[in-house]
C-alpha cells in the first residue's frame, strides 16, 4: 500500500500554530489566522487592505501615519535608534566614540553621502514598501547587489537614463547600505525610492 506523503504545514507567523484554509490570511511574505493578524500598536484585527508593514512588524495604517508623524522617520516613530547617529558616528554610538576619546567631546559630521527624505509623504513610503516586495525576489527582507541590479536596469531603462555598470551598482548599493549588513532594508530602501522613482 503506498502512502501519501503529508505536506508540510503552514504556522502562523504570529501564534505558531497550524493554519488551515478557511481561517487563512497571506500577506506578501507571511502566513497567519485572520484574527492573529493585528496592529502591532493598537491590536487592532488588520484585513489585506488595511494595513501597512516596516521591518517584520505590521500596524494599521493610521497607526503607521502616527507613529512615523511622532518622531518624522521610522526608526525612533517605531521604537528604535535613528540610523543618522549610526551614520555619524559610526556603529559604535557616541557613548562609544567619547569612551575611547576619553570623555572628550568629538565633532559630529554629517555624513556626505546621506540623501535626506524630508520630501517623501506617507504616499511615497507605501509605494516604495511596494516597490521593494516586488524586487525582494528571495523574500530575505533585504535587497542584494543582483536585485538591486535588476531594480535600476529596469528603472533606467523605462525612463531612458543610462543603466549603470556592475561597478557603480556595487558602488551605490555600498552607499545605501549603511548599516554594513550586506543587503539594502526596507528603510535603506527609501534612499534608493527617492533617488531612482522621484527625481
């Protein structure tokens, strides 16, 4: 008698547990019960339409206005540290830099590679999270050096602008990715949004 091998199943991103067809809900990259799927702020039960995602974390889309309207960027508006200090001062942090300077005062420059995104709306960022499922082929929550290659191919070429080489992709993505992680997030990728989509 053969036996029919079970397929693996499904876990909840939120809960863990099983989840069967008639309480499924699929967003681009993760799997969960409908009433697992909440605003991470409010726990609001979210639906497909009505919600928005940065970094793994999903929130209703007032909330997402909200909480990035607080502090005006993503990272401090979401509970974490604003990637200008790690730019500034390196991965260290200013505490860092002041031990090994004993205690003294180190100037802070800014870096001059940084593009500022004081112009881009709430609009803006929703399409670039679009944008960036779309070109995270891999679904690693980051963008590499080939995706990114195939982002600013395709770009370039719709807007008849020179593609650039493998060098200067290699280059650019060195740039955006300033965390040294070695692949672009979706908060990096605004950098790449607002050079490429809106200039």
């Amino acid at each position: 008698m053969a036996t029919v091998p079970k397929s693996p199943q499904e876990k909840c991103h939120v809960c863990a547990k099983t989840v069967y067809a008639q309480e499924r809900l699929k967003t681009d990259k993760d799997l969960f019960h409908k009433t697992c799927f909440k605003c991470a702020h409010c726990k609001k039960t979210l639906g497909l339409g009505n919600y928005a995602s940065l970094k793994g974390d999903y929130y209703c889309k007032p909330h997402f206005k909200q909480l990035f309207k607080l502090k005006g960027n993503y990272d401090e508006g979401f509970g974490g540290e604003q990637h200008k200090k790690k730019w500034q001062t390196g991965e260290r942090g200013a505490a860092g830099e002041a031990e090994a300077n004993d205690g003294q005062d180190v100037p802070v420059t800014e870096d001059p590679n940084r593009v500022s995104l004081s112009g881009l709306t709430i609009e803006d960022v929703e399409e670039a999270q679009k944008v960036f499922l779309q070109y995270d082929a891999d679904h690693s929550g980051r963008i590499d050096t080939k995706e990114l290659a195939k982002f600013l191919k395709e770009v370039c070429t719709r807007n008849n602008k020179p593609v650039p080489s493998d060098a200067e992709v290699e280059e650019y993505f060195k740039k955006v990715d300033k965390d040294n992680s070695g692949g672009i997030d979706e908060t990096e990728f605004l950098v790449v949004y607002s050079d490429y989509l809106l200039k």
